[in-house]
C-alpha cells in the first residue's frame, strides 16, 4: 500500500501571501477568489470536525449495523477480509480526490471538481448522478436505522412502521442541519466520539468476553455458494462497499474548512484509516460473537445483531448499546444531508439547475443554504416510502444507493486521468508525485469492478426487478439527466470556469 502521500511538497505560495502578516484566512480567500468565488460561508469547521463530518458520514458503525445479516449470510465469517480489500481499493480513490480538492477547494465536491477537471457538461451529469445517489443513501441509513429506534423504545413495527419512522428520523436531522455550520461541526465531533469509543468498547467487550467462535471460523466457507465460494464472498462485499465512502464529504464543506487545501486530504485518508478500523473492529467482534452460525444460514435468525447483542449483555446491554448506535444513525444523517445541500448550492452558484436563486441562497442568520436542505430532506423522505413497495427494502435501497455513489465517484476518478491526458498537473498542497498515474489508475480499476459487482444478478428465481431493478433504476436517472440537459441545456448558464485544470 502506498503510503505518507501528506509528505508531498507544496507549491510555491504566490508573492503576496507570504507576508508574515498574512493569516489562513486570507490565503483561503486569495485561492478562492483566484478560483472565481467569493465565499460567504462561515469558515468555522476545523479540521478534526472536518475529519469528524467524513467520519460520521461513512459511519462504520451504522454501515456494519445495518447489512451484517446480509454480509453473513452471503458469504460467511470470511465476509470480514472484504472490509480489507474494499477499504484499499477506496484508499486510492480517497488519493486522488485529495490531489483534486487539494487545488480546487470549492463547495459541492464532486460537481465543482468534474467542471474543472474536464467541464461543463461532464460536470452537470456528475453532479446529477452525485445528488440522487446521496438522496438514496439519505433514505437508506433512515430505514436501515429505524428498526433500532424501534428496538429502543420496545416497539414491534410493520415494514409501514419502519418507514414511518425512518421519515421521521430524516425530519428531525434536517432541522437540526438548518441551525448553520457550528452545530453541524459539534454535531460531527459529538458523533465521532460516540461512534468510536462505542465500537472500541463493544467490539472488544464481544471480543474478550462474549466470544464464541475461533479465529478460524474467518478461513472458512461452511459450503456457501454451492461448491464455488467466491462468487458468495464478492457477493458479501457490497456491505462493505456501502461502509467505505464517505470521505469525499470532507471536500463538500471545503469553503467552510479553514486552510481547506492542506487540511481536507488529510481528513479524507483519516477517515478511511480510522473509519476501516472501527468497521473490522466491530465486524470482528460479531462474527466471533455469533452463538450459531448455521442458524444464521438457514435463515432462522434473521437479525444477527440483535442476537448477539442480547446474549452477551442482556436486555437492558442491548438499550444501551443500540442508544448508542442512534447516535450514529443520526449525525451520519446530518452529515450526508450537509453534503447534500452543499452540492446543491454549489450546483445552484454556477446556475445549472433549475432553482438555482434558492438553493444557493444562503440564511442571513445561520449562513447555511436553506432551500438546499429541506430539498435534502423531503425527496430522501420520498424515496424511503417507496420502500413499502420493495421485499427487502434496506438492501434494495442501500445497493442502488450505493451503486449510484460508485458512478458518480468513477466519473471523477476518470475526468482526473482525462486531465493528466491533457496535462494536468496537480498544483494544491497534496500531490501523488510519480505515484499520481498507478493510484489513479488503480482507482479506477477498482470502482469500475466494484460497479459490476453491485449490478450484477444474483437471483435468477426472484422477479426481474430484485436482479435489473438497479440497473434500470440508474438508466432512468442517467436518461432524465440527459433529457434535461438537452432541453434545458444549464451547462449553458453561468459564467464560472471549466475545463481549465490543465490550463494552470
């Protein structure tokens, strides 16, 4: 694995800001305006609530909480290597959007990077792609957590329940998002606290006293996938897929993030580090902590966690860790619905969609785009819904989110290397060097592989849509896309630069 890409040199600082007078802030301001913005956001995001809003945003916790059942009975103990193997393919996709950003520190992410890197158009069908991807994961970690809400309170709820409750999770997260960018911040680094010291403390407490299979269990493929076991193993992967992105949330806030350039490449590799931890940590921890495994299997014990959890702590255990895990339920909520206005109002700056006036107007008091949140609060809200039409509703939702996300991630891995093409060369704080082309290119054969895995059909004797539905699903988004910009043509609109990375 590649490693110490922080220790790459830094360009030459221009003239005027190397006075010693000179503060972060200006240098900030100085590089936006040469970038052709004029910020009003409040930069009041440090870099370790920065780190935190990646953090809880990837959310290991709730990515491990939610799709353990799945992983395990697809693949088996064995399941617990893909978290590896996922979290170095997503480390080289994490490099190359810090060479990115570290140039372009500008909020939205991946539209504002796709605009720059190759243009206009590439960019709007990133940006549209990116929107309903996180709209879908908004929708996804809400119906994936509200069976725990209602395990909390002592509820026993219908699929109807679960959406009701999931909507309301998503109401709740939205107004705390409209408070502005220092509660966002608090709300981030509370939220990591909870989440790591939570899965430190109840993965090594399963690991030292509840645990009931060996380490071997790990190298083992109890007969699952008739004879052939990797194709259950790949199988298996998605949950980590879904657990590993995230990162890319720590550039979406860049304009919010003093000395964003330095500081935000290194929150997105931090949170890849310290989130891959927490997420084979607790992993570990319940598969090793699974009273029978064949139970699971068999289908029997339909809810793993819950299992564990209750045979190890018991009742009044089991309320307290999943208190808990809502915590991490809710801020990676928060979290992805800041990452979703940001796009918005990035989106909206430049005029490239319809609404633009609202969704990058800021509040006069809160100085966060409120039009933009309640967008990525309502139509989230509309998606969980339709999950009252899906048999296995979190699974549906988390792999079309998730596979939406893998796209839009790839676009701008392959916009980069259509930038080196030109002559790109990386000019921010962080740069790869001679190491840029293989992690680039690795980047890209990993998230293209990943892709075809998530899409790929499973079960030939469920209905069509349980085996296309995805891929329908995301055809549909990329034809409306392309329909709107024909008619409409917003690249059109606006006057902000594009295509120019190579230029500079």
């Amino acid at each position: 694995m590649i490693s110490g890409p922080a220790e790459f040199s830094s360009p030459a600082p221009e003239k005027d800001l190397m006075k010693p007078e000179t503060t972060t802030a200006d240098r900030d301001s100085a590089q936006l305006e040469a970038l052709g913005y004029d910020s009003k956001f409040d930069r009041s995001m440090s870099k370790w609530a920065n780190f935190s809003l990646g953090f809880t945003y990837l959310s290991p916790v709730v990515g491990v909480y939610t799709l353990f059942a799945v992983a395990l009975a697809a693949g088996g103990p064995a399941m617990f290597w893909t978290y590896l193997l996922v979290g170095i393919g997503q480390l080289f996709v994490a490099m190359v959007f810090g060479e990115i950003v570290s140039q372009f520190p500008i909020a939205g992410g991946l539209y504002p990077w796709a605009r720059r890197l190759v243009g206009k158009r590439w960019a709007w069908m990133a940006g549209w792609v990116y929107l309903w991807a996180l709209c879908s994961t908004i929708a996804g970690v809400a119906v994936g957590g509200a069976p725990y809400v209602a395990q909390l309170l002592g509820l026993r709820v219908s699929q109807a329940g679960e959406v009701a409750i999931a909507i309301a999770m998503i109401v709740g997260t939205t107004a705390l998002n409209l408070s502005g960018t220092k509660l966002l911040a608090r709300v981030a680094m509370f939220g990591f606290i909870c989440e790591l010291v939570g899965a430190i403390v109840v993965g090594g407490y399963l690991l030292i006293v509840a645990r009931h299979q060996s380490f071997h269990v790990l190298f083992q493929s109890f007969g699952l996938g008739n004879g052939h076991y990797f194709p259950a193993f790949v199988a298996s992967s998605v949950a980590a897929m879904w657990c590993y992105y995230g990162f890319e949330a720590c550039g979406d806030v860049a304009e919010e993030t003093p000395d964003a350039s330095r500081a935000i490449p290194k929150a997105m590799r931090m949170t890849i580090y310290v989130g891959g931890f927490a997420a084979m940590l607790v992993c570990l921890a319940f598969v090793l902590a699974v009273p029978d495994l064949k139970a699971v299997f068999s289908g029997q014990d339909t809810d793993p966690v819950v299992t564990i959890l209750n045979t190890a702590m018991g009742p009044i255990g089991l309320r307290a860790v999943i208190a808990v895990v809502m915590v991490s339920f809710f801020s990676c909520l928060i979290s992805l619905e800041a990452a979703t206005s940001r796009l918005l109002f990035s989106y909206g700056r430049d005029r490239m969609i319809f609404g633009s006036k609202q969704l990058s107007t800021l509040s006069e008091r809160t100085r966060v785009p409120v039009k933009a949140l309640l967008f990525a609060g309502i139509v989230p809200a509309f998606i969980a819904i339709t999950g009252l039409f899906l048999k296995r509703m979190v699974e549906a939702i988390v792999v079309s989110s998730a596979t939406g996300i893998y796209v839009a991630f790839q676009m701008i891995v392959l916009a980069a290397l259509i930038a080196r093409a030109k002559g790109w060369k990386p000019r921010g704080a962080f740069r790869l060097g001679i190491w840029a082309w293989p992690v680039n290119l690795a980047a890209l054969t990993y998230g293209v592989l990943a892709i075809i895995n998530m899409v790929w059909p499973r079960t030939p004797q469920d209905p069509w849509y349980s085996n296309y539905g995805t891929i329908v699903v995301w055809a549909a988004v990329f034809a409306i896309g392309l329909f709107y910009a024909a008619l409409f043509r917003p690249y059109e609109h606006g006057d902000a630069a594009s295509g120019d990375a190579h230029l500079n």
